[in-house]
C-alpha cells in the first residue's frame, strides 16, 4: 500500500483569476512524487449541493454524483496522477465557477483550497455628440463587465480628468455590470481622450482612445477620429487606386482593338 503519512498537498497561494469562457487548471499536487492513480481523489465545493465537482476511485471516473453545473467540464490528468499530481483542469469557465474548491485524497489527514475568481471584460465603445450649447461631448459604454467595474477618461499626458458623469448598472441577466460615462470637452482641435474600463483588483481592462479633429470655426466641424477610422480611409484609397487602374486597362484595351479593326478595314 501507498503510505501517505506525513504528505501535504501544495497549491497557489493566491486566487486563481481567469476571464469566462476560458480553460483553467486548479494546481493540486503532492509535496513529494508518487503514484495515486489507483487512489481516491476528490474535488469539491462546499457551498454547492451536492458538493462533488469531480471524484475518481478505483483509477475510473464517478460522476453520478457530480454537480451538474460540471457537468462535461472537469477532468484530471493521467500521466499527473502518477506523479501525484490531482491538478483538475476546468473548461468552458462560467462566472458561475467563481469560489473555493478542495482538493484531497481521503487517505490523508489534510486537505487543501484553491479559490477561483472569474471575471468579464467588454470592448469599449465611444461616440461624439453635442450639448444643447453645441460644444462637444464624448460617450463611453461597455457592457457585459464583472465583478463591477471602475471607469476613468485620461487626456493625452495620460492625466485622469475629472467632471464625468458616469452610471453603472446591472445587466439583464443580473450577473454583469454595464458602465456608461459622459465628458464635456475643451473645443480645441488635436485633443485625444482615452475611456478606460478596468477591475481594479484583478488589473483587467479595456480601452478606447479618440481624438477630435477639425477646425475651431464651429462646433459642427468637430468630428470623432478612431483608430478604426484610418484602416477604413486606406481601404478606400486602395479602392480608388484599384478602380482607376483597371479602368485604364480597359480603355487600354479598347484602343489597341480599334487600332487592330481600322488596319484590317485599311487592307
């Protein structure tokens, strides 16, 4: 028989921070190098009914009892195991996932937690529109966020600004956070802004920068310049430039015809 006396079983000291949809593995393993294929292994959440996340005994997989939150997600590693490794690998990741698992071997005394957190992140948006005054005024939105989110503009030095009016809210299904923020704008033609959405624990973000462009003469000739924008104007350059050249092939080629009919009429 295997002597399990006196092992400890090692995992991160810190959470686990994945983005949802993601593939994750829970490090679980013993101190020392040894085989437990053949052993009981247990993985499990407390807070759940039924607990059991994954079990293996008998070097076969016994789901039955298994959570069907899991269901077609967990597994464990074969080759791992024989080296002591109980690391349970977690696909697909749901927001739902986010908690404290234990992973032990019921030979042994102790057992160990691993916690997970999982975390939404958007792409940012934003818009130009104007106030009743007609001065300019940028938007950012972003939804589909958790845990909730923290929104800053940063002018071109990389300078917070102050003076948004920003609104966070539930999403529809309760779970995410949608963020939404407003800034008014000096009127000067050049300035860049950038609209940050971040987690501040887990330092996940996302950004948008954009740049007024135009002349001071009046609010109407402000417009939003993007990064986005400069990809569309070179397509369409290339397009011209496509256009321009296939037509002088064609009249090229219309040419060289008539001069070829006016010979054969000629002889």
């Amino acid at each position: 028989l295997l002597s399990l006396t006196g092992q400890t079983l090692v995992v991160p000291s810190q959470p686990l921070v994945v983005p949802v949809g993601s593939e994750v593995t829970l490090p679980c393993q013993l101190e020392s190098v040894k085989n437990i294929k053949d052993l009981v292994v247990d993985w499990g959440r407390p807070d759940l009914k039924p607990r059991y996340i994954h079990i293996r005994r008998d070097a076969l997989d016994l789901l039955i009892d298994q959570n069907s939150l899991y269901l077609g997600r967990t597994r464990l590693s074969e080759r791992g195991l024989a080296y002591g490794d109980l690391s349970l690998t977690l696909s697909r990741v749901r927001l739902s996932d986010a908690g404290t698992y234990h992973c032990f071997i019921p030979q042994m005394n102790t057992r160990a937690e691993v916690t997970l957190h999982v975390v939404s992140v958007s792409p940012v948006s934003v818009s130009l529109t104007k106030d009743h005054s007609g001065s300019p005024v940028l938007r950012c939105e972003s939804r589909g966020w958790f845990p909730e989110p923290e929104l800053v503009w940063l002018d071109s030095e990389g300078t917070v600004l102050t003076g948004a009016r920003t609104e966070t809210q539930r999403g529809v299904n309760e779970e995410t956070f949608s963020v939404s923020s407003r800034l008014s704008v000096e009127q000067i033609p050049g300035n860049s802004f950038t609209c940050r959405v971040r987690h501040q624990e887990t330092r996940q973000s996302r950004e948008n920068q954009i740049r007024i462009t135009g002349e001071k003469r009046h609010a109407s000739h402000y417009s939003l310049a993007c990064s986005s924008c400069s990809v569309a104007w070179t397509l369409f350059v290339l397009g011209l430039i496509l256009a321009a050249v296939a037509g002088a092939f064609v009249l090229w080629k219309y040419k060289t015809q008539s001069k070829y009919l006016l010979f054969i009429i000629t002889l």
